[in-house]
C-alpha cells in the first residue's frame, strides 16, 4: 500500500523494498539501518524525516560556534543549509530518503569533533555510515580532520554482510543502464541538462551561498571538489554535489557577509526567487 499511496521515486521504492526484507542493489544494499528500522512503515519514515530538520540545525550551530562563529553567523549558516535546494531534495524522495537523516547525524558528528569530544564524534560517524556509506567523507570535510574516516571500512562490511542485488526498481531498462554504467550514464545526462556549464543548473541553487567565492579557504575548494566530483558517477546534479559541501559553502559565505546584511542576504535562499531544483 505505501508504494501506491506515496507513489515514492526509485531511491525510495528500493529503499522500501529493503524495508520488507529483500535484497537490493548497490549502494542502497550498504544504507540499512533506516530501511531497517523503518521498514515499510511510511509514518515512521516521516518521523524520522521530520525530526532530522531540528537535528541538522541545532547540530550546524553548535559546529559553527565551534569553529569560532558568532552566534549571528552560526544561526545563519544553519538557515542557509536547510533552506537549499539539494538538501530538501525531491519530493519524491519524502519522506523515505536518507540523505537528510545522513546530513543530521554527521553534522552532529562533525560537531563533536570540532569540540574537542573525538570519542562521541566517532559514534555519530558510525550511526552516520550505517544511513549513508559516505558521511565519513562529509564529516571528516566539515571537521576538517582525518579521523572520521576510520569507520569507512564499516561501509565496506555492510557491502559483504549485504550483497547487492539487481532489484526490481534497479532492473527497470533506464535504471539498469545507469546500475551498469553509471560513469557514461552521468555524463549523458550532463549533455542533456546542458553540461557542466549549466549555471541554473551547477550553481545557482547556492542562491547566496556563491558568496563563499570571495575566501576560497582550502576546505571549501575540497568540499567543492568533492561535492561536484560525485557528479561523475551520478545522474542526479543538486541532490548529489550541495550535501557533501553544504555546511562548508554556507559557513565561508556567511561569514564574508557582514552580519548586520545576513537576514537580507538569506531572503533570495529561504523564499526561492525562482522555482529551486532539487533532482
């Protein structure tokens, strides 16, 4: 029923199917935890997608402060990063996604790390890596530290534990191209969306967030190139390259903005000036 009910995307339909206990493919087969506690159970997932919002912003002020922000620019820096694009994602993926949920618990993560409190912050990481195999990665871009990244071998068990299987959303014939060729099937869809120089497309859903441009900080040119660096192997754009850099750009771009001119600043990213893109 909540597949018809929720007519949910692919991402979602697969990770339904892992909720009822069948086999899926890679990567959605390493992200288990959710589908695992979730199930099928569409209002379940909706309390975990609605309790992730408070979770994210809270946990990004709290890491913003830690980082030496004043409370001015760690409050905007939380609004900035809920309120993109690529971090709302499509609604189709509402509320069964964990791209959200991953984002909470590594900011959280990245958090602690930032306040001297490693031993917590490896928890959340490995709460983290269960959601999503590459929060390791996120957090150890928002900590800006090496040492999140000793729970990525946990992704690679979960790969043994859980072997991926061509499930019946993947074995579709479009989403099987893309399963089986995923490097050729991003830049196809590159071309169709008009490229890499696509500037409604690969840089406008920062809205404000472009700002961080004028301090090109050697963890924000990382967390760029990581964020657009995994467009090469995915035909989504938004959804892929704004999570794994988000905190980043909005925490560089709200702290060049002088904070009298920050709740001016935000009004074009939390009202949308023009119809945002989320796939």
């Amino acid at each position: 029923m909540a597949l018809i009910e929720f007519r949910p995307g692919p991402d979602a339909a697969r990770y339904l199917l892992a909720g009822d206990g069948k086999p899926v493919a890679f990567p959605f087969n390493m992200r288990w935890l959710l589908p695992s506690l979730c199930g099928t159970n569409v209002r379940a997932w909706w309390m975990v997608w609605g309790a992730s919002w408070p979770l994210l912003a809270g946990s990004l002020v709290w890491w913003a402060r830690g980082l030496g922000a004043s409370w001015a620019v760690a409050v905007a820096t939380a609004v900035l990063v809920v309120a993109l694009p690529g971090v709302l994602q499509p609604r189709s993926t509402w509320p069964v996604g964990v791209d959200l949920p991953a984002m909470a618990v590594s900011a959280l993560s990245a958090a602690c790390f930032v306040h001297d409190l490693p031993a917590v912050g490896i928890v959340f990481a490995v709460l983290a890596v269960t959601i999503k195999e590459q929060t390791p990665v996120w957090i150890a871009l928002w900590a800006w530290s090496p040492l999140p990244l000793v729970v990525l071998p946990l992704a690679g068990l979960a790969y043994l534990v859980r072997r991926p299987v061509v499930d019946a959303v993947t074995a579709t014939p479009l989403l099987k191209r893309v399963h089986d060729h995923p490097v050729r099937s991003a830049f196809e869809h590159r071309a169709q969306a008009g490229g890499w120089r696509n500037f409604w497309l690969m840089a406008a859903p920062w809205s404000v967030g472009l700002a961080a441009l004028l301090d090109p900080t050697p963890q924000l040119l990382v967390a760029l190139a990581v964020g657009y660096g995994a467009l090469l192997v995915a035909t989504d754009t938004v959804r892929v390259y704004q999570p794994p850099a988000a905190p980043v750009v909005a925490f560089v771009a709200c702290g060049v903005i002088p904070e009298r001119w920050l709740p001016l600043a935000l009004l074009p990213a939390v009202l949308w000036w023009r119809p945002p893109v989320t796939g």
